[in-house]
C-alpha cells in the first residue's frame, strides 16, 4: 500500500535542526506545533508501516515564521527512515508569501505523487486537518485523479464547522479560510476524529469515520522489565503540559495546598501563561516545584517515577467536547496510575482503569487528591500497572494505524 500523509510534521532529525535557526530572545519554542501533535502523528506514520507492506511519503510544510526562525528561505530537505521517506518542502519565510507557495506546492507534489502512483491499486491520502490553508488544493487534486482521501481531526477546534471561537468570527481572512476549509471537509472520503462529538460537527454528510481519541507507541513494551513496585518516598504528585488556567491548573495548585503531608510534592512541567501564579504558589508551600519546560523523554522519565499522574482539565468548557489530551495517554502508559477529571469526549472504558476527580474546581481536587493518598501505595501501583497494560494492548499505534487503513475498505 501506497500512503501520502500531508502534515506540518517534520521529522525527528528536521525538528533538531530547526532548534538551531530559532533567534535569540524572542521564542522558547523550536517549533510552531506542540510537540505532543507531532508525537501523535509521528506515531501513526510509524504504525503504518509497521506490516512492512506499506511505504509512506510524508510531504512536510514546516511550520516557522520570520520572528521566530532566522532565514527568508528553507530549501528542500528529503530524509528516509525505513519505509518512511520525509520531503520538507521548501519554506519562503515571510509572512502570507509562506502559505500561498506552501499551498502551491502541496498540490503539485501531491498531483505528482498521484501521477507516479497511478497503477497502484492501494494508495491513500492521509491529511492532517489542522493545516487548514494546504487541504483545498490537496482535496481537489486527489478528487480529480480519484484518490481515497482521509482528514485526521485532532485539537483544531476553531476550524471545526460550526464551532468557532468570538476571536475567528471577527477576522474576515479566518472566515474565508473556515468556509474554503469546510468544503474541503464535506469531500473527505473519510473521518479520523478525537471524540464522538467532534464527528457529528465535521463529518456532516455521514461518511466512514472512526474515533481515535490517542495512542501509545508499541515500542513501549521493550519497557516491560522494569515495572515492579516499590514504596515512594516523597510521594510525587505530577503534571505535565500546558500550563493554563483554563486547564485546570488553578484549581491543582490550591488543591494541593490543602492536602496536608510534609512528605508530598506537587511537581509541575510545561510552560503557558500561568507560569507567574504557580512560581507565586512555590514560593509559599515548599512542597510545589515549578520545574519549567523539558524534553518529553525526560518528562517520561519523571512520569514513571511519580506516584500519581494528575490531569485536571475543566469539564463544563466547550472545547473538552471535542478534545482527548494525549496527556492522558502518555500518563497511563508509564504505569504511574492516573487521576483525571470526568472529560466529556473520554470514552466509558477508560473509567476502569483510571481515577477519577467528581466535580468542579479547588474543592474538588483536594477532595480527589486526599483519596488517593489515603490508598496503599501498592494498591496504586496496580491499578497504573493495568492502565499500562489497557492502553498496550488496546491502543497502540499498530493497532490504530490499521484501524485507519482499514476505514474505506
């Protein structure tokens, strides 16, 4: 099988070199994606070709701006990994220029990709529908040469048909984009989407989808060795990612505060723009450590060394509807059990093997929290160990990705 994935997605050796162009002073970050985005589709890329019947080329629009990166142009940079071939197309980096020749060039790769591949009985376009100003072209081109064409819907709620944000409604260019974006949508031949509810808002016309709310790398199993319980002294009490308040974080950090323990930590990741309040909580409990923004391998590491994982995202704000955090993925993969809130787009079966925060706000978590600590270390590490397991078995990329080939047969 012949795959084309379209993506903003470089690969691992692009995403480093591009940390050397970033200029001094005005980004912290290497990249215009969240790094958990290009871990999600990473992930599904490598599951894809896992049967070693399948070959992908993976055409890279790279996502920099001229106040972030140095240089007015990024040439062309080809990579192959396995049956993975990279092509970074190449980059005017100036501001509206980088999309219009960015769009262009995505439909005359994608139009040459079709040409060349036109005897295959198997192929496949695989479109990230995040990287709402390249699907248009890419939709027409594989239409006119009857090409199989898939969206994979994944944290772009302000694209999402009707659901849109007061800031878009007022931008007459977003307004554009949105209805441009929206055709292209009702042409897909297939849905990927992160939750139930996100695919009653952009798959309108009732086409083949299918939910994948995340996915865990298979190559975690190589892991297995290392799992064995052992009491934790100072008891961790973890969370990783975006820093926001909107996320819940206000209500973790004084949540905390009002769980007594001198030997508890409250160890935070990420950055955002509550970042000031959470120094601010340091600096009065000695117990929460604001460790600022580190490489996800580390960040995994630190994970499988905490004693409770911690995601306390809202429930009652609209976006939870459409949104799976890959968070929750990641931290039930690490064998660390996971306390979250109750998120609307979760589905039933991950109830069984995670706990859960039964209600709104600080009171809440502290309530949640005090639970938790109460339970025999050993009884938590079981229930983490089975949610390992659970996400191993059940969501892996391999598996997933072959749900995704499998959607239009």
């Amino acid at each position: 099988m012949k795959i084309l994935y379209i993506s903003s997605v470089p690969s691992e050796k692009e995403f480093f070199a591009l940390k050397d162009k970033v200029r001094k002073g005005v980004s912290t970050t290497a990249y215009g994606m969240e790094e958990a985005g290009i871990k999600f589709h990473t992930l599904i890329q490598q599951g894809l070709v896992a049967d070693n019947n399948t070959e992908v080329l993976s055409l890279v629009g790279r996502t920099v701006s001229f106040k972030t990166h140095k240089g007015l142009l990024l040439g062309i940079k080809k990579e192959k990994k396995g049956l993975i071939k990279y092509k970074h197309l190449a980059v005017l980096n100036l501001p509206v220029l980088k999309q219009i020749c960015l769009a262009i060039s995505f439909f005359f790769n994608t139009l040459s990709w079709l040409l060349k591949n036109k005897n295959e009985d198997e192929k496949l376009i695989l479109i990230d529908a995040a990287y709402v100003t390249v699907i248009p072209g890419v939709v027409l081109v594989a239409q006119i040469l009857r090409c199989k064409k898939i969206g994979i819907f994944a944290d772009i709620y302000e694209y999402m048909g009707d659901v849109v944000n007061d800031q878009t409604k007022r931008k007459t260019l977003a307004k554009i984009i949105r209805k441009l974006v929206s055709k292209s949508y009702a042409n897909l031949d297939g849905f990927v989407v992160i939750t139930e509810q996100a695919n009653s808002v952009v798959n309108k016309k009732g086409k083949p989808y299918m939910v994948l709310e995340g996915l865990v790398d298979i190559k975690e199993i190589d892991f297995e060795e290392s799992f064995s319980f052992q009491e934790k002294s100072p008891r961790v009490i973890m969370y990783a990612g975006a820093l926001r308040e909107q996320y819940g974080l206000k209500a973790l950090v004084d949540g905390f505060i009002a769980v007594p323990g001198e030997d508890l930590r409250l160890e935070i990741y990420g950055d955002g723009d509550y970042v000031p309040e959470i120094i601010k909580a340091a600096q009065i409990d000695g117990r929460i450590k604001y460790l600022g923004r580190v490489d996800n391998k580390e960040v995994v590491e630190k994970e499988r060394q905490a004693t409770l994982l911690v995601n306390p995202r809202p429930v009652n704000e609209e976006f939870t509807l459409y949104s799976f955090p890959s968070k929750n993925m990641e931290y039930m993969v690490s064998g660390t059990p996971v306390l979250t809130t109750r998120l609307p787009g979760m589905p039933k079966e991950y109830y069984n093997y995670v706990y859960t925060i039964d209600g709104e706000g600080t009171e809440a978590v502290t309530e949640a929290l005090k639970k938790m600590l109460e339970k025999p270390q050993e009884e938590l590490f079981k229930k983490g160990e089975a949610a390992r397991q659970f996400v191993l078995n059940k969501k892996n990329n391999v598996l997933q990705a072959e749900r995704i080939k499998r959607l239009l047969v």
